[in-house]
C-alpha cells in the first residue's frame, strides 16, 4: 500500500485523533549508526536525528481519516520521542524477552 506524505495538512478530511507520545530509547548507537543505510530507522526518523531538538511532522490520509505524525530527537538521552507504536527495532524482538528500545515484552 502507498501513502502519499505531505508536509503540510490538507485538511480535506476529519483528522484522526493521535496515538499518544510515546519514547523510544536508541541505547548506545550512535548518530552515523543510526543514519547509515543499513540502519532499520525510517527516513522520517533519520530527519529527526540530523535535527535535533525539533518536531517535526507530516500528514497523510488513510481510511477517511487525515493523520499527523510527529517525531522529536533527544540527543542528550539518545532518544526519539514520536507518536507512534511502531518499534524501529521489532524485527528483532525476541519471545521471552523486553526490548530495549520500546519495553514492550514480547
């Protein structure tokens, strides 16, 4: 499925109500780790990370509905604070374990 991205709302559509903000913690990597194209970060995060400090957003349309996403980089903690459940590092989880990023338990 495509989802066509705008920097701005087009306002067409009832905007959906946001998930709540939620914080992902990046452990030890480092900036070129996390921006490297072998890293699992979306592009939308890698912005975030070479912007430090800054919300930024974009829109889409989905299901009669217009969304925001938003995404901040903390680089003192080394964390990504976005309104999303989607852990950049789910491919990795592991049954039985927490992950370090997301804490959720698998």
């Amino acid at each position: 499925m495509y989802i066509n991205y705008t920097s701005r709302p087009l306002n067409k559509l009832k905007r959906a109500e946001g998930l709540p903000e939620q914080e992902f913690k990046l452990g030890s990597s480092s900036v070129e780790s996390l921006l490297s194209q072998y890293s699992s970060i979306s592009t939308f995060w890698k912005e975030a990370i070479k912007n430090p400090g800054t919300t930024l957003k974009r829109y889409h349309e989905e299901n009669s509905y217009e969304y925001e996403d938003r995404v901040t980089y903390n680089a003192e903690t080394n964390t990504i604070t976005a309104n999303t459940y989607s852990c950049p590092y789910s491919y990795n989880h592991h049954i039985g374990s927490t992950c370090g990023c997301c804490g959720q338990k698998d």
